[in-house]
C-alpha cells in the first residue's frame, strides 16, 4: 500500500483479480462477503457462483423493498391518502386484553 495516498498496488498478475473485487464492490458486496468469495472461487468455483446468486437475491429483494417505498412517497408527495399498509378498524365491546411486546 502506498503510504502517500493510500493506495493498493497490484502486480500484473493480480489484476484480474483486483478488477474483480473493484466489481463486486460495485454491485455492494462487502469486503469479507467478497473475501469469501475469492476463497471460494479458488476452490470451488460453482459455490462462488452460489454466494453471487445469493447476493443478487438479497439485492433485488432490498431493490423491491425501495420500490415500494418510492411509491408511496410519491402518493405523499401527490397529497393522496393512501397509507402504505392497510389499516382496517373495528369496534368492539370492552373486555381485558392482554398482549405481548417485542422489539423487532
């Protein structure tokens, strides 16, 4: 590492694999899931394979989580009143409850 600006420095050969981490970071892999992946790619390519198709599933389910909550910013932002859940009431008689609590 280049002690004056903090800089990796790479020999020819590994810069396959420098540009593949470059990448993996860009699809927001961190760096020890991308740590495990290079070990897995160096024994085992098809699990390497594996932990990328995990993470594109992580990522497109994190991606349709956003889209819905774009959304319903947008129906905020038209001034619709559209709760982004639906919220149903009811009335009943007066009876003693009890309920449990968790933080989640």
């Amino acid at each position: 590492m280049d002690s004056s600006n903090g800089y990796r420095r790479y020999r020819g050969e590994q810069l396959a694999t420098a540009r593949l981490i470059a990448m993996l970071r860009g699809i927001d892999m961190s760096l020890s899931e991308v740590g495990e992946l290079l070990v897995d790619l160096s024994q085992s390519p098809g699990v390497a394979g594996q932990r990328l198709n995990a993470h594109l599933f992580e990522l497109e389910n994190r991606h349709t989580s956003r889209r819905s909550l774009v959304r319903h910013i947008y129906a905020i932002l038209r001034e619709e009143e559209h709760p982004m859940f639906t919220i149903q009431t009811r009335s009943l008689s007066a009876r003693r409850v009890m309920s449990i609590q968790r933080r989640l």
